[in-house]
C-alpha cells in the first residue's frame, strides 16, 4: 500500500478517495469458509482503513476545513 501512495503522491495531488472495492459472497452464511470471511474482511474494511489512514495528511492539506 505504501508503493501505491508514493506513486500517486509523486504523479498527483490527491484530493478525494474513493472505496470502489470490494467482494461479496452469495452463499449461505452457514458453509462459507472461516478463512473467505478473513479475504473479505481484509479487502473490504482493512485495505480502505489503511489508504485513508496513509492519505490523511494529504487530503488535510486540501481540504482543512474537513478534518
């Protein structure tokens, strides 16, 4: 995640963040497997919380008024 944000950092001023990931499972709750629920777990809550959390001085920068 890190690489991702020096390379925006350096080729763009980065002002607004957009969670356009995600996976979702269509089968029971009841057989789906401990280790999809932790795949899923991490792309949809953890991979958004670590971008902010890297983009946050940024996007304080553009919009102060916001933080």
């Amino acid at each position: 995640m890190i690489c991702i944000y020096k390379f925006l950092t350096l080729v763009c001023n980065v002002n607004t963040l957009i969670n356009n990931a995600g996976i979702g499972n269509t089968e029971s709750f009841s057989i789906v497997s401990p280790e999809l629920f932790k795949q899923q777990i991490k792309l949809n809550v953890l991979a958004t919380t670590l971008l902010t959390s890297l983009f946050i001085p940024d996007l304080k920068e553009m919009a102060p008024l916001i933080f």
